[in-house]
C-alpha cells in the first residue's frame, strides 16, 4: 500500500509546536518543578566497585536536624530492570555494591544539604570482593559471580547465530580481509540532568514527574517493586533536557522518591549532580570486534563473519538487546549472501551500558566500514563506487531475514559524491587532509516490543469540540527530537489545520494511551502512523457531517486551511469550526482513536526478535579531515551527510536532527570516552561536563545535509527516521579520512591525537601504520544457531527446527505417496 | 545540585581593610575574586573557609597604569576579558592578551581573574573531584589523604600548575606585588611558584597579590601557543611561551636572548633552559627551532594527572617549541 | 544603587534587594547561595538551566549589567546592586525577542535546555558586535554546550536575529 500523501503541512518546514515554551523559559523540565512542603532526597552511593554490605547504620542519619525518612535496600526488596529477562536492579542496593556510584540508602529531607549531610552520616560497612574491569578479566574471571543470572561465569549472554555456510563462502572469494577493533565506551551527556519529583495524593495514589523517556516503562517498573495497582500509580515524562537513550531505563533514583512520597506523606524530590548522570549512564558498550570478509574482486562479499564483544557494566540494561545489535544490521546496506555472527556480553564493575544512540550498531557499523575501506584499498577500488556496485536491493529479505523495504542508499552515495567532489579529493588531497567515507543503516523502531504482548506500540487519541479544537493524546516522550511537533504535523495535516492548532498532551499515563518511549527511533514512524489512523477517523467523522450539510458526497469533502469543503465548488464549504460543531451534533461527542503495531517480521530463530523494523533508514557520508602529522591531531571542517528519510515529516526537525546526529558522532569519532581508572577500583576516571569532552562550537564541522526522500509503505507519509542514524556513518568516515590524509589506521574510537601520532611513530619506523587492538580474548559464544538465507531456501527459522518441521509434515500424510 | 559549603562573608572597602581581615581569618579565611577557581573547588569540598574575603570590585585592584621604566602595572582584580581586550596590552603584549584569550571560555573571561588566575589551585584529576568520588579511592595526599595515586611511592605531590597566564609572565620576566599587614613586596613571577602540588606558590596565605608588572616593551617579542582537547573551556595540557630579544631583521635574525617556559606539564611554570642555550647566539634557523624543541622535550616530565597521555603530552613539546618559536619571526 | 553587603553572617538567611529583568525585589538568602540557586530556588524563575554547576557547560548563563556571565559561580550577593537579565525578561509586552523569534522559526531549540544561556550569550553578543560573521559568532559562544542541536541552528537563529535587528523592523508574529 503506497503510503498517505502529504497535505500541506507534512514535508514542509512548520514551526516546532513547542518552540515558544522552550525559548521564554516557561517549559517545565522535571527539576523546574516545585511543591509546596516538599522534600529533597540524596541517595548514598558506594565508593566501592565491588563489595558485600555486611551492615549499615542510619541511626546517625535519621536522628539528623531535618531528616524526615531514610531508606535502604531493605525497603526495597524487588528487583527490577528494563527486559524481562534481566530484573537484576534493585533501588537501593540489598546485599551487594557493583559499582563505584551504585546506590545504597536515601535520604529525605528539608533541604537539600541536610540530605546530603546525612546520607554522609549514614556508615556502612563492606567486605570487599575481586573488581572486574574489562571483558577480559571477566572472561579470566569467572568468579566471583557479579550476578547469579547469565550464561557462563561472568558472561552475561552469549550469542551465535550463523546464517548460511561462512566457510564455503570464503573459499570461494577471491581475497579474506580480517581485522579487530574497539569501540570505547561514551555516554549521553544530556545537558538536562536527571530530576524526579514524586506526590502521593491524598487519596493513596502515586504520581511522579520525571526526566525519563519512557513513562510507559517507568510506570511498569514502579508498579513492581511498590506493589501498587497500576491504575494508581502516574507517571509524567516531563519534556526531556535532551536524553540520547540515557533516560530509557526505570532509574532507581525514581522508584527512591516514589517510596519516600509514599512513606512521608509530602512531595520528594531529587536532582542528580553531573557525576550521578555519569553513574546513571546506560552509554556505549564499549566493544571489541574482530571481522573477517571474504571478496571478490570486484568487491562482492561472498560471507562475512562477526565477533563482538561488549563490556556490559554492572547491570543487565538493555544489554541482551544491545548484544544483537551488534550482529544484526550489518546485512542491510550492502548483499552479505553469508553471515555469522558471534557476541558476548560481560558484567564488569562498572556504571551499566545501554542503549546511546544507535544502540549496539555504531560499534559494528564502525568496523565493518572501515573493513570495506580496507577491502577497497586491497582491492584498488573506490571505495564508493564498490559500495555502489553491491547495494543491498530495496524490498528485498536478507541473510537474517530482516525486511529491507525502500532503501535509498544509492541515491545518499550519488548525492555525497557530488556534492563533497569525492572524485577530486579521495586519494588526490595534499599530505595531511583527507576525505573518508561511510555508509550506514538503522531501524524506524524495533518490531517487537521489549516485554513480549500483543499490544499495540503506540496510541493516539484526538478529541474534538464544538470550539474548532483539536488535542491529540499520545504517550510519547518529547526529548527534544521533536515528537509533539511530528504529532500536531500529522493530524493536523490530515484535518487542514496548522499544527499550532492542535493541543498536545504527551508522556502522561494517567491521560494519553500508551507509546512505548522515546527509544529505538520509533515514535515517528510509529506514533505518526497512529495519528494518521486516528485523524483519518476524525476526517471521516467531520467529512461527513459536513457532507450532509452540503449534500455533497463525502468523498468529495476536502479540508485545508482550516475549511472543510466541496472539492469541486471550494467556495461551498465552512471553517473547521463550523465542521466540527456539524459533527458534533451528528454524531455526538467527538473522539477517535488510532493505534499502530508492526509487521510481523518472516524471522523465527531464537534472537530474531533484534533487528527486524518497519523501515530503514539510510545514510551516506562524507568527512573532510586535517591531520597534523607531528602531532596526530584531527580537526574536521566539513561532513556531507545525505540522509534517506523516505518522507521529512518536518524539515526543520529532520535536518536538526541530522546535524545533531552528526554532532554527536564527531564526538565520539574524536574525543568522547568513558574511561575508568585501574588503579583506584575502577573509579569513573572523570565524571565531569569538563573532562568528559563534547565537542564546543570550535569543534564542530559545517554540514551540508542532503534528505533523500524515498517513501516507505510503512511510514507515516513515507516516513522513517532521522534521529538515530545520521550518527552512525560519522566515526568511519573519519577514520576512513585520517587513513586518506596520512596514510594510518586508527582501528579504535575515539580516533584522538595520541593513537594517530602512535600510528604515525610506527610507520615511520617501518612498522604497520596502525593503531588498534591486537585481537580478542579467546572465548565461547555458546552452541550455534543455523538459520538458512532465503535464497537458499530458508524459512526463517532455525535449521534443526525447519528440518523437524518438514520431517514431521511428510510423517502426517502416511498415504500421500 | 553541587551547593557551597556554608561561610561567613566580608566585603572590603579598601585594601587596607582587606588585608586586616585576612590577616584576622587566620588559616580559616581565604581571597576570593572571580571565584571561578575556587567557588568550584568549594563545591567540591577540597576547600571549605570559614570566612571568604571578597577582593573583586576593590576598585585599586582594577587599574592598568605606566609601570616602573615604561612597563605596564596591571590591578590583580581585572577580569580575564578585560586583559584579552586591553588597548595596551594588544599592542605590545600581545602574548598576555592571546593567553588570556585561550582561558576557559568567554562566559568565565568575564569573572575570572588576573589575579586568581595567577594563584589558581593547581590541578589534578584525582583531586579535583567531588567529596564522594574522593571519598572512593580514599582520598590523596593533597587532601585528606597520604598517598599520591599519580605516583604511589612519592613523596610530594603532583598537582599541575595549569595557568595559562602564568608561564607567559614567567616567559616576560613579569613582577608581582603582594601585599599584607607585614609590608609590600615584588618578586618576579617566576618567584612566585614552588615545584610541588600542595605548596605551589611562595606568597604567604595572607599576602594579597595586588598588580602584576609586565616590563617595559623594548623590542623583545613574546608568543603563547596552547595545546588542549577543545578550543574552548579546556585547561592546557602543555602551554608553550617563548620570549625573546632578536637581533637583525631578516628570516633567521640572532638571537640576543631567550626564554622558553612550558605549562602544565609540572607543578610549576618549567623553563626549558638547555633548548633556551642552544639559541642564544644563534641565528633561528628552522634547524635550530627543531634542535630547541628536542633539547625542550628532555626535562618535561608530565604525569598521569591530566587529559590526554602523557606520552603524548611529552611528545608534543617538540613540535610545540619550535613551532613558537617559529611564531615570533 | 544599592551595593553588596560589607558583611554577611554564616548561615543567617537576610532579605537584599535584587534587581532581576527590571524589576527590583528583596529576596531571603544565605551567604552561600549562588545567583543560579536564588533565580531558581528563591524567586522561581527556573528558565536559567543548570547542567554542572562547575562553570563546565554554560546552561546558567545570565547578564549582569549586560555581560553573560555564568549563575551558578556568582555569589548572589555578588548580584546585589547590578542588573541582572535573565530568560524570562527577553520577551517584551508579550512579544518575542528576535533572537527567540528566531530560534522558534529555525528549530534552534530542540531540548530547549540550553536555550536560555544561548539566548542570553548572543543577546550580549549583539548588543556589543549588530553583525557578526561566524568565526566570531562561534568565539561568542564557545561557552555554551548544546549536546543537541551541533550548534548549526544556533548560528543561522542568531544570524537571522541580527539582520532583523539591523534592520530594526520587529518580525511579525508567527
Ligand atoms: C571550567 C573551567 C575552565 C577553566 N579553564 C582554565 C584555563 O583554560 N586556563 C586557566 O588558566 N584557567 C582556567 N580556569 C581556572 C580559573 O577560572 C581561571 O584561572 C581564573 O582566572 C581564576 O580567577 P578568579 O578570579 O576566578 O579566581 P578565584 O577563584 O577568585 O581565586 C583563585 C585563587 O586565588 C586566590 N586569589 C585570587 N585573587 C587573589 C589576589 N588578588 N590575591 C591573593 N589571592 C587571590 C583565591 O583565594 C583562590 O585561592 C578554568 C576554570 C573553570 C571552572
Ligand atoms: S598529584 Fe598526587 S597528591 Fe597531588 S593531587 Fe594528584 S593524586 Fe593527589
Ligand atoms: S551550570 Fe554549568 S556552567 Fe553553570
Ligand atoms: S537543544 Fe538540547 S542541549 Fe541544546
């Protein structure tokens, strides 16, 4: 089905609804708010990595002047955490400290500081157990156990999956191209940091407004671990100081105050410092890859074979998920007839890694584009003409039988070879600039939803009335990507009205249906089909009251520009506020509901529930960089990034959402890291808006964005994402560009000064001009599942299951023969 | 959020006054100007006076007068935009003006301090860190701990002089006035720093530094140049000043004299003397900036304390020094 | 005009006569209080944002008597006798200020979080410089982070702001 056409609202450059609020000041973040006789909690944290608690003593702190309430693991007991499969938090800590920050008791008090000093009075003792910083020592570790779940020791989940025969696909390349990478961890650094303030109303119920982008999860969590009826508690996602994936856990610092509303009868809130965010985390696993690519000459893969492995942190997290992702993407930019793909994720002693933007994909997407750089330098070939050449075909299955349906990558790569003038810069700049190369795919949310139902994903509810208004409810987050402003966009472009006049009630689980969050770049494609299908109601219901009025056949009803009239005598008509009040008194109170669940994907195979989506979206990109080569240093003055977009539902939105893709990704490609200390037990090495280095206006590139627009059947208008993968193709292409502009590989992000001069150094000494890591540690990803690729027959689900399938359908017809 | 302890706070009407309080508060009292360096460091509790004297709008602290033999006299209280964008200084010290440019960022510029800029803490990421995150590796010797986590074994501290104003003024053979209830002193800058983390400056705790004398323009030329991660709010992790008296135009004209002082890479502005030898006397041919640079490289000894690896940071002294001096033609 | 105190006890709470976007008021706080803590806390102005309270980020970014300067490393105190402009006071009579107007057209603001010290920045911005080129505009405001927007809006928002007001024509109303 081709998807709805635009009116006159979607695709142009319309004002962000929220845009008035954000620039006088009055949007309300969680920390603005404010409640008369309210109290300020400070939680306790643990200066240990990794350590028993054997007692704590809070007498000190109860008996503090202020104090109202302490709490510690004890009023806590049921854990939570965000998969069913992994409820390994707890709010406050019970037996066991994981890592330097994790929580351990709280505190509520008049003020601020008499929180803190009493959480300071609080003594605990501990007993002190092994710390485990890196997957290595994880894996030379395998006790003691930092959880008692997982799939071997101090491996909290395994993954190998196999789709095709790899080894008959490198006998029969032409060249085997292998390499390892790292990935170092980084994390969101939203500006906002973390708040939560939480009431317990006089009737006995609960309500929270916090800084998360997902009340939906966060109402679920809170339901568990107080044990209230659902229906009682109320979560308000307040407008998010940005979130990047850093706000899309339950927090513990959430479910804190919530007990501490519920204990002490008064408002509670708390405001995180800088360093708390960095505990709270949930970032970039940090990920070491290896690749192995079998090629024709000509480019052609004929198998590719994955392995990652992903320093978990302490927590489960998004973590199963992230683990697949770092395997399931890399079939849909470019055909891979054959794949294997092995990953680990290790518990370490460390702050919890999640999902950042991109989750689990910037790390493989990194490696295998440089992977293809090398291929094409071993080659002799361009390395974007042969990315060109083996494109991956639109509506198409691939090996791991992921539905690529529009697929505009062709164009992204014409589009960035133009404008960046690829062909007279790559190979042909001066010693110390360069041009790289990337491209990049990602999901328009995932197809299946984190805990298993067979719910819709995302809901909208519009209610009209005799005064012309429209409100539009929706459970979805704005975090500053623009949510409320793609919702207003589309049901006002289905009514004929301007965005401005639809009202949006957003992130609240006491008024709006369910969305499942601001994750996975789904609440464009998914919220926006959902308004659609509720503003087509609504049209539906105004259409043909005004209809009747004209005596016109409702299909010859038209509304634009806040009219609703006869197509074929425009002057015929009335304003949508006559329209309404005409409907209104047809058909009664005026509501319509709109609901959106994805296809199901054709995968079967255990872990096909990671990396099947609606839609992808599509990215080419094109860095310019100069290398000082005595120093290593790397500046990048320019990024052509071509973004397929199949339909920009707003340009303003979409394009800042590239810039700020890109922005983010330049960090990462150059100086974003979260690095810890060895020597002092693991300790965040340096939790601060100073040390951890975002880039400033003196570090960010020009862009020149391009959006390709090839609609998708499955997005709203034609609809996919913009706000995940413009970051993907960013950390490549710049190390794509260092190798062009002095001749080094730098195999690890970030691609900062020290590791270029490093490289530099050992070519200079005849060695590999390289920076990278040597290999991975030796390790087992579990039994393999084998999963044959459609074009050899496969169905989607796992080879042992098909063949008893099949088996067991020729065992029924006894007398078929 | 990250609150300031609890003090009690004085505001002098004059110089006068202020030294009598400071000298009244005891070891509980400290100067704060523009506070940028230390309302931080009292966030996070690696220092809590019990009484803050504030000197910042002491109107004699503001000044730029002639100094003493056609110099400058610059006030201790000027804010960092103020020097980056002084009429005097752009001219013929156009090395102060750059490094205070490269300060932080144009929001701090307008808060910070000549003065305090000059007797910031010095720094070390394991000390400038909140209580708690302390509290985890269980503290330092610099505070409330006995071990150096920099080096474990040692017995001083590490800390880094990490001004950018101050090796320029070590470079210019700056003077500084400090003053107090026993009397007014000028030393040089160079005077005024000690090599050691805890103990970085020789003024007494009570001393306030009134002006900084920059000397005479006589036909000497000066360049700062820094190395940081951004372009903005970061510290330097080396800061490179040369000063210099050339003789004879041209492009390798003779070097009369020379000063070569690196920042941040120890606890107090280093002069690299041996490189500053191997030019004095000589033409500054490229050969020689790069022989300069070497011979610099050799006493810097960054440690683990700071952004980036100190390999690298050791590394880039070369480049650094003979790039500056390359400036100065 | 009123100046700071000679003298401000610990822990003694005292009302001192503020003058914030005009308007003049006496507001309870302890010595100790930064700008940012009273603007927020004490007079409920919470448009001026916070993100480190360490001078690392520029999200509290407020004019005193016409310089940005960053809220939450002055004293209150230090605000006592000055003028002091925050976000709330750039709209006038009801009506944008082209710097907001601005940003509103050119999504400049996504979270929004870091819009007020934004605002605040260039607004200082041109009133000292009515039309800079962009290597200043990037210098100008180099001490605030935007985690989201790669400052590209910023720029164009700005730019537009100043052509508007060179042009002293009040942009009309979206
Ligand atoms: C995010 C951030 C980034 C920074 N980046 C840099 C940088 O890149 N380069 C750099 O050099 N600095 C940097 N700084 C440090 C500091 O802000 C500046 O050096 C500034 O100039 C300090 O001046 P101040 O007036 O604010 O000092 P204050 O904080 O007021 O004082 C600092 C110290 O000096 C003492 N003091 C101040 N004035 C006097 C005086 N006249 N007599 C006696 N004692 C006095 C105070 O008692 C205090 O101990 C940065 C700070 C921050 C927060
Ligand atoms: S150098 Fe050593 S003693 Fe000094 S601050 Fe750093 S860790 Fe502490
Ligand atoms: S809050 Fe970050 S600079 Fe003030
Ligand atoms: S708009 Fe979100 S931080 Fe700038």
């Amino acid at each position: 089905m081709a998807p709805r056409k635009p009116g006159k609202v979607v695709g142009t450059a319309y004002l962000k609804v929220d845009g008035p609020d954000k620039v006088t000041g009055r949007t309300l973040f969680a920390d603005d708010l404010a409640l008369p006789r309210m109290l300020w909690c400070k939680l306790l944290r643990s200066p240990h990595a990794h350590a028993r608690i054997l007692a704590i003593d809070t007498a000190a702190a109860a008996a503090m002047p202020g104090v109202k309430a302490v709490l510690t693991g004890r009023d806590l007991p049921t854990p939570f955490g965000i998969l069913p499969v992994s409820q390994d938090e707890h709010a406050l800590c019970p037996d066991r400290v994981r890592f330097i920050g994790d929580p351990v008791a709280a505190v509520a008090a008049e003020t601020e500081e008499q929180a803190l000093e009493a959480a300071h009075a609080i003594r605990v003792d501990y007993e002190r157990l092994p710390e485990i910083d890196s997957v290595q020592s994880a894996l030379r570790t395998p006790e003691p156990l930092i959880h008692d779940y997982g799939d071997a020791g101090n491996v909290h989940k395994r993954i190998h999956l196999e789709f095709g025969d790899t080894e008959k696909g490198f006998a029969e390349a032409d060249e085997i191209v292998e390499q390892n990478y790292f990935f170092e961890g980084n994390t969101h650094l939203p500006l906002e940091q973390h708040a939560s303030l939480a009431v317990k109303t006089p009737d006995g119920k609960l309500c929270i407004w916090s800084s998360t982008q997902t009340p939906h999860y966060l109402h679920r969590a809170l339901t568990k671990v107080l044990g209230m009826p659902a229906a009682h508690v109320r979560v308000v996602a307040c407008p998010n100081g940005g979130g990047f994936g850093g706000k899309s856990d339950p927090f513990n610092h959430e479910i804190v105050v919530a007990k501490l509303a519920l204990l002490t009868g008064r408002p509670v809130k708390i405001g995180l410092t800088r360093e708390e965010v960095f505990y709270c985390h949930r970032g970039r696993h940090p990920t070491l890859m290896s690749v192995k690519a079998g090629v024709r000459r000509d480019g052609a893969l004929t198998a590719l074979h994955f392995r990652t492995q992903l320093d978990g942190g302490a927590y489960g997290s998004y973590g199963v998920a992230s683990t697949y992702y770092t395997g399931a993407l890399q079939t849909v930019t470019y055909r891979v007839p054959r794949y294997r793909f092995e990953g680990l994720r290790a518990f370490t002693n460390k702050p919890p890694c999640g999902p950042k933007r991109g989750h689990g994909t910037p790390q493989p997407r990194f490696a295998l584009e440089v992977h293809m750089d090398r291929i094409a330098e071993r080659l002799g070939l361009d390395p974007l003409e042969m990315r060109l050449r083996h494109l991956q075909p639109a509506n198409s299955l691939t090996a791991n039988f992921l539905q690529v349906g529009s697929m505009g990558l062709g164009k992204c790569l014409e589009e960035v070879r133009e404008r960046s003038g690829w062909r007279e810069k790559h190979g042909k700049l001066p010693r110390g600039r360069g041009v790289g190369l990337a491209c990049s795919s990602y999901i328009s949310g995932a197809g299946l939803p984190i805990y298993w139902n067979a719910l819709p994903h995302s809901g909208v509810q519009l209610r009209l009335d005799r005064s012309g208004g429209v409100t539009a409810f929706c459970g979805a987050t704005d975090i500053g990507q623009g949510s409320d402003t793609v919702l207003a966009g589309c049901v006002a472009d289905v009514l004929g009205i301007d965005p401005l006049d639809v009202r949006v009630v957003t992130g609240d689980t006491d008024l709006t249906p369910v969305d499942l969050g601001s994750y996975s770049s789904r609440v464009t494609l998914m919220m926006g089909n959902a308004a659609v299908e509720a503003a087509e109601r609504a049209r539906a219901l105004v259409a043909g009251a005004v209809a009747e009025k004209l005596g016109v056949p409702a299909e010859r009803i038209a509304l634009e520009d806040r009219r609703v009239f006869d197509l074929e005598d425009p002057a015929k008509g009335m304003t949508f506020q006559e329209a309404c009040i005409a409907a209104e008194a047809k058909h009664g109170t005026l509501g319509t509901v709109g609901s959106y669940t994805p296809p199901r994907s054709p995968a079967r195979f255990r872990g096909a529930g990671v990396g099947p989506s609606p839609a992808y979206s599509y990215q080419a990109c094109v860095a310019e960089v100069e290398v000082d080569p005595e120093t290593g240093e790397v500046k990048v003055p320019r990024i052509w990034i071509a973004h397929d977009v199949g339909r920009a539902i707003n340009r303003t939105t979409t394009i800042g959402q590239v810039e700020g893709g890109v922005y983010m990704g330049l960090g990462e490609a150059l100086m974003e890291e979260m690095a810890y200390r060895g020597n002092r037990g693991v300790v965040h090495k340096f939790p601060s808006m100073l040390e951890y280095k975002s880039p400033t206006t003196r570090e960010m590139c020009e862009v020149e964005t391009i959006l390709v627009e090839d609609p998708d059947p499955n997005g709203p208008f034609g609809g996919k994402e913009a706000g995940q993968g413009p970051l993907l193709p960013v950390m490549p292409a710049v190390a794509n560009a260092v190798f062009d502009a002095v001749g080094v590989r730098v195999d690890e992000i970030p691609v900062s000064a020290p590791k270029v001069l490093k490289a530099l150094q050992r070519l200079a000494a005849g060695q590999e001009g390289r920076y990278g890591p040597a290999g991975l540690p030796a390790a087992d990803y579990g039994e393999v599942t084998r999963v044959l690729p459609p074009w050899e027959g496969g169905d989607g689900r796992d080879m042992k299951k098909q063949e008893v399938g099949a088996g067991g359908v020729r065992g029924h017809i006894p007398g078929g023969k | 959020m990250l609150r300031l302890p609890p003090f009690e706070y004085l505001r002098p009407a004059g110089l006068e006054e202020a030294i009598r309080m400071r000298a009244d508060a005891g070891p509980a009292g400290q100067f704060v100007a523009g506070g940028t360096d230390l309302w931080p460091n009292m966030k996070r509790r690696q220092e809590t006076p019990a009484v803050v004297i504030d000197i910042a709008a002491l109107p004699v602290l503001r000044g730029v007068a002639a100094g003493p033999g056609g110099g400058l006299r610059l006030g201790a209280g000027l804010r960092l935009s103020e020097v980056e964008s002084q009429r005097d200084l752009l001219a013929a010290y156009g090395a102060v003006a750059h490094g205070a440019s490269t300060i932080s960022t144009p929001l701090l510029r307008n808060m910070g301090t000549l003065g305090g800029n000059l007797l910031l803490d010095t720094r070390c990421n394991y000390y400038d860190q909140t209580f708690e995150w302390r509290r985890s590796i269980d503290f330092c010797m610099k505070k409330d701990g006995d071990t150096c986590w920099v080096a474990p074994g040692s017995p001083r501290c590490w800390a880094v002089q990490s001004s950018d104003l101050a090796p320029v003024m070590v470079a210019l053979g700056a003077e500084v006035t400090l003053r107090s209830t026993a009397g007014e002193r000028s030393i040089p800058v160079a005077a005024l720093y000690a090599d050691d983390g805890m103990k970085f400056t020789t003024k007494r705790p009570e001393e306030l530094l009134t002006a900084v004398t920059l000397p005479a323009p006589d036909g000497w030329r000066a360049v700062y140049r820094k190395v940081r991660r951004r372009g903005s709010f970061d510290f330097p992790v080396l800061g490179t000043a040369v000063w210099a008296r050339l003789a004879g135009g041209g492009p390798e004209p003779l070097v009369e004299d020379v000063r070569i002082v690196l920042g941040a890479v120890g606890s107090a502005p280093l002069r690299a003397r041996a490189a500053e030898d191997l030019l004095r006397g000589k033409p500054l041919t490229e050969e020689a900036m790069r022989a300069a640079g070497a011979a610099a490289w050799k006493p810097a000894k960054p440690m683990d304390n700071t952004d980036l690896t100190l390999g690298w940071r050791k590394d880039v002294v070369r480049p650094e020094v003979a790039r500056a001096l390359a400036e100065l033609l | 005009m009123t100046s700071p105190p000679t003298r401000a006890a610990r822990g003694r709470t005292v009302l001192h006569p503020l003058t914030v976007n005009g308007e003049t008021k006496d507001v309870p706080f302890l010595p100790h209080e930064t700008l940012l803590e009273v603007l927020r806390e004490r007079m409920g102005l919470t448009g001026t944002k916070h993100g480190c309270e360490l001078g690392e980020c520029g999200a509290c970014t407020v004019l005193v008597d016409g310089k940005p300067v960053l809220s939450c490393l002055l004293l209150a105190l230090n605000a006592v006798g000055t003028k002091v402009e925050t976000v709330e006071g750039l709209a006038e009579g009801g009506k944008l200020h082209p710097l907001q107007q601005a940003f509103v057209e050119l999504g400049a603001a996504q979270c929004g979080y870091c819009t007020p010290g934004f605002l605040m920045t260039a607004k200082a911005l041109l009133a000292d410089r009515p039309r800079p080129d962009r290597p200043c505009l990037k210098d100008a405001l180099a001490g605030n982070l935007c985690r989201c927007t790669g400052y590209l809006k910023i720029y164009e928002a700005v730019e537009l702001a100043a052509e508007r007001m060179a042009r002293e024509k009040p942009p009309r109303g979206a």
